[in-house]
C-alpha cells in the first residue's frame, strides 16, 4: 500500500509539474485523479488552476464545478481561508451567469456556511445557511435528507452563536422532518446536537433525555461506532458536571472499549476519564488516564495545540491537589507552550509570551495553576501569574456571550480574582508596598468589569440598548477570527511551513484593520456603548504620588466567596490593606439592616423596637466595614468603592460608637454622615484618571422635570395631581440658580429628550419605577402628552441621549436601585445618566418620603450654590435635616436614602448668571452714574 501511495503521490508531483502544458480539462481531470487516490492537498491547486483558465475562456459551467470542487478539497485538509475565496467567486458566477439558479447553488451556499462557520462567521454562515435551506425548499422535487440537514447545520450555528432557543427549534425541526420521511439514519446525530444545546442551557435534565434516545436508537440500529463514541462522551460530561461520577464512568467505560482501535475516539474518552477522575477526587487514576490522553494527543496534534494544553492543564490540577507543586508546575508550564507556542526558560522565573495564544478559555487557568503552584516557593511570581490571569479573564470577550457564562464566571473566574487579592494582601504584609498594592486595586477594579462585559454581551441586554445585533455580532466574529488566524499561524510554525504562516499573518493584519475600522464606527453611531466597554476595561493605575485631597481616603472593598477585602489609600499612609471579618451571616445582615432602614410602615408600627435593631446592626457592620481601617477618627471625606450585597447600601447611616444605649433616640444617635463627607464610585480607577475639565454649560444653569403624575398604582402610572412637594423641591433649586422649568403637563419626554442638554444641572422629580430583573427597564415617569404615549423614560433611552450636564439629580424613588450584578455595580437609572457623560448622579436607594425629600433638596441645592462640592453639599443636608428632626423624622428612612455617585463637582450659583443679579448689577452701575453725574455738575457749578 505505500509504495502505490508513493507512486500516485509522484504521478501528482509530475501532474502539477506539467500543469502549464496541459489544456483546462486535462488539469481538472488531473485534479479529480488526485482527489480519488485520497490526495486532496494536491488537488486543490490544480482545480484552482483549472477553474482560473475555465474563467478566463468564460466556461462559466466548468469554472463553477472546479472553483466548487476546490474549497471542497480545502475544507476536507480544514483549511478553511483557502477554501473561502473559491466559493465567493462561485457566487459571483451562479448570480452573474445563471441568474442565481443552478444545480449546484445549493452546495456551494452548504459549503460556504461549513466555511463561515468554522472561521467564527458566524452572522454570515447563518446567512448562507439560511439561503441553502431556501433553495433546497424551491426544488421542484425536494430532497428531504438536505433540507433536513440544513436545519441540523443552522442549530449548529446558533449553537457557535450561543444563540440556545433558536438552536433547539432548528434542531427539533430536522428531527421532525427526518421522523416524517422515513430517515431515522439521521436522527442521532441530530438529537446528539440538540442535547449539546440543552447542556449549553444549563438543562442537564433534557440534555441527558436527548443524548439518551440517541444512543437508544443507535444500540438498535448499529449506528456508527464514531457518532456512537462522541454521544457517550457528550452524556459522561454531562453526568461529571451533575456530580454523578459513576455513571459518568460507567459510559466513559463502555466507550473505551468501543474505541478501542479508534485513535480519536480513545483520546477523547481518556481524556474525560481523567477528568471525571479529577473532578470526583481520585487524582492517582486522573493522571492515570490523562497520560494515556496526552501520549495520543502529541502523536495526532503535537505539542502547539489546545487539546494538548488542555490535557497539560488536568495533569496540573491533577498534581496540585496532591499539592505536587513541581510537577504541576511543569505540566501547566507545557500546557502554555502548547497553547501559546512560544517556549519559556524555566517554568516559574519568567512570564510566558501569551499575545498569541490560541485557546484563552484554557489560558487563563493555566496562568491561574501556575500562580498556584508558585505561591509557597516564588510568591512574588505568583502573583504576577495571578495578575496575568485576572487581564486575559477580562480579555475574553467572546466567552460573555455564552448563557452559561455565569455560571463559569462563578466557578473559575472569582476564585482567581480572590486568590490573586488575598496573595497580594499577604505580598504587602511582607513588604512589598509597590508591586502589590498595584496589583490588588486592578485586580478588584477587574473583577468588577467582569460583569459589567458579561451583561454588556448579552444578546437581550444589547436589544435593549438599541445597537444592531448584526453590528455586534460582526465585532465578535473579527475577535474569533483573530484567534483563529492566530491558531493556524502556529500550526503553520510548527510544521515550518514559512510561506503559509507569512500569508496567515498578512490575513491577521487585515483582519485586525476591519475590527479597528469596525470599532470606531461602533463608537462614532453608539458612544454609550464604548464608553461602557471602556468602563469595563479601565484598569486602575495608583500613581507614583497619591494626590487625594486632605484629610480625604478612598475605600474599595472586594467581595469574595470566602473573604471580604478592604483596599484603603490615603495620603497620609499610601496603600493598605485589610481582611475583614467575614461572618457567614453578613450579607444577610446588611440587607437586614437596609430594610430596617427604610421600610416605613414597619418603623410606624413598631417604633422601639426597630429603634433597637437599628442600633444593633448599624454598630455592628460599622465595627465589621470600617471600624479596621482607622486606628482613631475617620478621615472627613470618604470615597467609597462598595462590592456585593453592599452595593445598594448608605454607609451614611452606620453607627460609629461601638457602644450606645439602646433607648437613645434617633436624633442623638452617632450617625456616620455627622462627622464624614461621603461619595461613591463605580471603580477606583474614575478617582486616579485624570479628568478633563468640562466646558462649561450655558444659560439657563439647570433644567427641571416635575410632571402631573401619581404613583404607582398596581404597576402602572396615571395621570393625576402632581406630587406634593415637587414644586417645593424645583422652587427651591430656582432660589439658588436660573434656569427653565417643566412643570405639569409639559414635563413630558419629547421635551426632556430635545432641551435637558442645555443645562448644567438636570433635576428629575417625578415617580420611579424599579424593574427588578433588569436595571435596564426601569423607568421614570413623565407627563404624557396623549393616550397612545406612555410618558416612561427607560434607562436603556437615557444611554442614547447626550444631556451634557455637570450633574443630574434623580429625585425619584430607587433611582440608584437595581438589580445588583456582582462587582459591577447596580444596573439602574443612574447608570444611564453616567453611561451618558454625566459626571455626577444624585440617587435615591428606595422609595423617598415626598415632603422630607423636598427639604434634603432645599439644603443640598443651598449648599451647593454656596460653593460646596456635590458631596459635602448633600452631607451638609443631611446634617441639618437631623439637628431640625424629631425622634420620627431622624428615621433614616427620611433622610439617609439619597447617596452621591461620581466625581464630585462645584457648581457655585455664580457659574449661572442670573437675570436678577443682571439686574442689580445695572441698578447699582446706574446709581454710581447718576452719583458721578451729579457730582461733576454740582462742582462745576
């Protein structure tokens, strides 16, 4: 057999040699000769090469069937680059020369949506699926199995989209039609793919019922042995995944000894075996398997590979369970040369180059391992590994659109965050009081970008946002496009084919161009949302001086699966940091303790008694959230950067005496806001950056909204009497600065969408209403101007406006309240006025008492006109709404639900001029006139 191999082989050499003397249908002859001998590579140029001379003698039928027959050679080898460009000039024959109809449209629209899909283009596969099925359905005599297997196809897709529901509805519709017409040969494959979708979904219970009836089917119809392995390892993972390891090595058993003489299916099933071992525990049979996996996997793939980093990364955890720390850093060392094909000198003494890494998934816990595994021996390294690891989680974009992202997020991505914190607490505890403190604050800015990328990514969130899917999804596709590119450039290396890496990287490069073009397109049509990813992706940076004000520290807090850690700078002592005491009962506690709060109608009915609880928990979470960052007075300015069930929560009304009687009323009580300033940030990173100075807003200084509405009634608002004290809050606010009012029926959101960008302070009184499941549909309420118009302002509405002002005060009820995504923040109104260029966001945390919030407003804008920072204006407020209170009116519910959000900003009344102080400056000027007049006359006279 290899010497009729090498002889057919020599006849290619000699046939491609000869290729220019001979005519177009010698060469395609040729071509299919090579082909059937089983040598595609070498028969892909030659019908290359026929189909260009084809074209050139307008042979339209023979250009198409050999440009066809190309990519198909192509895509068998799984070079899918070379088997695009073929199949694009197809399309351009079938629509220019046969209006669009020819027999083989449909193969070249199959092969074009295989291609697509398998370089990540997605959208466009998609596209070309879709139009396969069309023209397949159009067929005077339709061909079932087809039509069948394009929908199978189009759920695969949808699959690669995470796109789960539609995928499951092509699949069961390809089942449906295999049903009907009789070719249940078909049906396993199928229902192999629908149950990798449920799995997608998280729906282990369906998952396993369709991997079940394909093996069903397949054990009474001797299906293939192939198809037959790859259903048993799909239904083992999903038994490991559940905990049920026994049955999951229970299949994977049966499937080794189906696989026996199968290479592929024997190294896919080790593999699982080990890593069902190492999930269960058994970590001595887990290397077991996995040696025989890798041994496989280097002889079909070899060492520049993600099958073979992933392998390297099971043995790792393998051995560091065992804590085998040598031997698992040697594993997780080969596994980021297989993933990123570079090689490092000594595992552990540098940083591995991993800009071009191929699988960013396995990548990072890779990098994780390694910090691990080097934390005893060489901490200092560790944490850079730690570091590492915490940028590619938020590098990797792609993974976000995935529905099952949460849950990997929880159960990979946090552990690293509060690993590489707690390593980085212990490194400054040692000394290191540069590196480490660096690390720490970008490792807790990260973790809170990580959901912010994950929401941002969601398919229904960026519905909601307006933005075309077809746009994002293009984005997404020239990211994976990237990685691929990058994967084959290496396999190309490490064959030593120099040519084809150097046409890899060209396409790189042009690939990188269209994402960059793409990108400032995005930014140019939808601002919001870049300035969101930018968000997202802003890494804190400490600089070389702090230059926080005086007697000012800023506190950003990481709330961990099993520690609580406090990040303090300051200028006095620079970078601290604290591991907090960390009760198993403290998230239920602070949300306890914000109910007490603010719930009104249980305050009223039972006054002593939430008096003393208050009392309790406030001394209690201010002994556990601050009490350990001050050795003696809190600092008088405080900037906050909260983290979990503390995201929603006003450090303002924390009780700083570890000891109080518990009959003290509530106006004497040692509130926080008494003696501090507080504001709050998304990240610390906004408190480093260096701020441009905002052009300063024209006339008229604000802007305010107080239409005629009543609250909400069963869900839903109506027309009716204005809230009682809105015109208090407004006249108020119009005491102090000059600007345009909406009142009643014209605070409407035509007019708040066309006029809010001509002021400096944007006031909102109106009703609020919380959408609990997505921040994003929360709302506020504005008159409506007919029946069919609705008056709600939607958050995801507030993105797309560009208000331009300095400051937006949200004087609604749980403005800032949301539903809290962990370490990024709440998802509320306030996030649109900041996610639209508002600096600063006035909100409120629950459902504010009318007539108490129009006194706080009263203050807070009196303050401010004085020429207070936003912060101390709003605290200076507070103060004196408590030194005028009662035992009812000092219940925080009143005063303590309006919180400051952002850069704090000073808006003295004088950066408005105001009509009426242009009118006194002129009496007065005319008076001085009139004066010198008359004395100039009297003594001339």
């Amino acid at each position: 057999m290899k010497r009729v191999a090498v002889v057919v082989l020599l006849g290619g050499i000699i046939l491609v040699a000869n290729a220019q003397a001979q005519t177009d249908e010698e060469i395609y002859q040729s071509a299919v000769e090579l082909e059937e001998a089983g040598f595609p590579d070498s028969a892909a140029p030659l019908y290359l090469k026929a189909g260009e001379e084809f074209f050139k003698n307008q042979d339209w039928e023979n250009a198409l069937r050999s440009f066809t027959d190309c990519s198909y050679c192509h895509y068998q080898l799984g070079d899918l680059f070379p088997a695009e460009k073929p199949l694009e000039i197809c399309l351009n024959i079938i629509d220019d020369h046969f209006q669009g109809n020819h027999e083989l449209a449909p193969v070249v629209y199959a092969l074009l949506t295989a291609t697509k899909e398998g370089l990540g283009k997605y959208g466009e596969a998609l596209t070309y699926g879709l139009k396969a099925l069309e023209l397949e359905k159009q067929s005077p005599e339709p061909d079932f199995e087809s039509i069948a297997d394009n929908y199978n196809n189009l759920g695969a897709i949808c699959v690669s989209k995470a796109d789960y529901d539609q995928a499951i509805e092509y699949f069961q519709e390809s089942i449906r039609i295999d049903k009907e017409n009789n070719l249940e040969v078909e049906l396993p494959s199928t229902q192999n793919n629908l149950g990798q979708a449920y799995y997608r979904k998280l729906n282990y219970k369906l998952a396993i019922e369709e991997f079940q009836k394909s093996l069903l089917w397949q054990r009474q119809n001797a299906g293939e042995k192939a198809t037959y392995v790859k259903t048993l390892n799909n239904l083992a993972i999903v038994w490991t995944d559940s905990g049920e390891y026994e049955m999951a090595l229970k299949i994977l058993e049966e499937s080794l000894q189906i696989s026996e003489k199968d290479a592929a299916g024997r190294l896919y099933t080790l593999g699982n075996l080990g890593y069902t071992h190492l999930r269960s525990g058994n970590f001595e049979k887990a290397r077991f398997y996995l040696n025989q996996s890798l041994a496989l996997c280097l002889k079909k793939f070899g060492k520049v590979h993600p099958e073979t980093g992933k392998i390297e990364l099971h043995l790792g955890e393998a051995f560091l369970k065992e804590s085998q720390r040598d031997s698992a850093l040697q594993h997780f060392c080969l596994g980021l040369q297989a993933i990123t094909g570079t090689e490092t000198a000594t595992c552990g003494d540098q940083l591995p180059d991993i800009g071009r890494a191929s699988d960013r998934r396995i990548l990072f816990r890779l990098l994780a391992g390694s910090g691990r595994a080097l934390q005893e021996t060489n901490p200092e390294m560790a944490l850079e590994y730690f570091y590492l690891a915490a940028r590619e989680i938020k590098g990797i974009r792609s993974t976000f659109f995935a529905e099952e992202s949460k849950q990997f997020i929880l159960e990979h991505y946090y552990p690293i965050f509060e690993e590489g914190i707690n390593l980085a607490r212990q490194q400054m505890e040692r000394g290191d009081k540069k590196r480490a403190p660096q690390i720490a604050l970008g490792i807790a800015d990260m973790s809170k970008s990580v959901r912010l990328l994950e929401s941002l990514n969601e398919a229904a969130l960026k519905e909601e946002l307006k933005v075309p899917m077809g746009l994002l999804q293009q984005e997404r596709e020239l990211e994976q496009e990237l990685e691929i590119l990058a994967k084959l450039e290496y396999q190309a290396q490490n064959k030593g084919v120099l040519s084809r890496r150097e046409e890899l990287a060209s396409r790189a490069a042009e690939t990188k161009n269209k994402l960059i073009s793409l990108e400032m397109s995005i930014s140019r049509n939808y601002p919001f949302l870049k300035v969101m990813e930018e968000d997202s992706r802003q890494e804190s940076q400490i600089p070389a001086e702090i230059n926080l004000p005086g007697n000012t520290a800023l506190l950003e807090y990481f709330w961990g699966n099993n520690s609580l850690n406090l990040i303090k700078i300051s200028q006095e002592k620079g970078v601290e940091m604290f591991n907090l005491n960390f009760p198993d009962d403290l998230g239920v506690r602070i949300r306890k303790f914000r109910t007490l709060i603010s719930d009104f109608d249980t305050y009223f009915a039972h006054p002593a008694e939430i008096r003393k609880q208050i009392i309790q928990e406030g001394v209690y979470l201010y002994q556990i959230l601050m009490a350990p960052a001050f050795e003696n007075a809190v600092p008088e300015n405080l900037i906050l950067v909260p983290d979990g069930p503390i995201l929603q929560f006003p450090f303002e009304a924390l009780l700083t005496q570890p000891q109080i009687d518990p009959s003290t009323g509530f106006p004497d009580l040692p509130w926080l806001v008494r003696s501090v300033n507080i504001s709050y940030s998304l990240n610390s990173g906004e408190v480093f950056t260096e701020k441009q100075d905002l052009p300063r807003s024209q006339s008229p200084t604000f802007t305010a909204f107080a239409p005629h509405v009543l609250g909400p009634d069963q869900g839903r608002i109506v027309p009716g009497a204005a809230l009682p004290a809105a015109e208090q809050e407004i006249l108020a606010l119009g005491r102090q600065y000059e600007g345009n009012i909406y009142f009643g029926k014209t605070a409407t959101k035509i007019n708040f969408l066309g006029l809010s960008t001509q002021s400096m302070i944007l006031h909102l009184s109106t009703h609020g209403v919380l959408d609990p499941n997505n921040g994003m549909w929360s709302y506020l309420q504005f008159a409506q101007e007919s029946e069919a118009d609705e008056g709600k302002l939607f958050a995801y509405e507030v993105q797309n406006t560009h208000p331009g002002s300095r400051l937006a005060v949200l004087s609604a009820c749980e403005t800032g309240a949301g539903n809290i995504l962990r370490g990024e923040g709440v998802m509320s109104m306030a996030r649109g006025f900041f996610q639209a260029g508002v600096p600063a966001v006035v909100m409120s945390l629950w459902k504010v008492e009318d007539l108490a919030t129009a006194d706080l407003m009263a203050g807070f804008y009196k303050h401010l006109a004085a020429g207070d920072p936003t912060d101390l204006a709003l605290a200076r407020s507070q103060r004196e709404f408590l030194a005028a209170s009662d035992e009812i009116s000092a219940f925080p519910g009143f005063w303590a639900g309006f919180v400051m959000v952002g850069q704090p900003q000073i808006l003295p009344a004088g950066s408005g001029f105001q009509v009426w102080q242009m009118v006194l400056t002129l009496l007065v000027l005319g008076g001085l006139i009139l004066g010198w007049w008359r004395w100039r006359r009297k003594r001339k006279n």
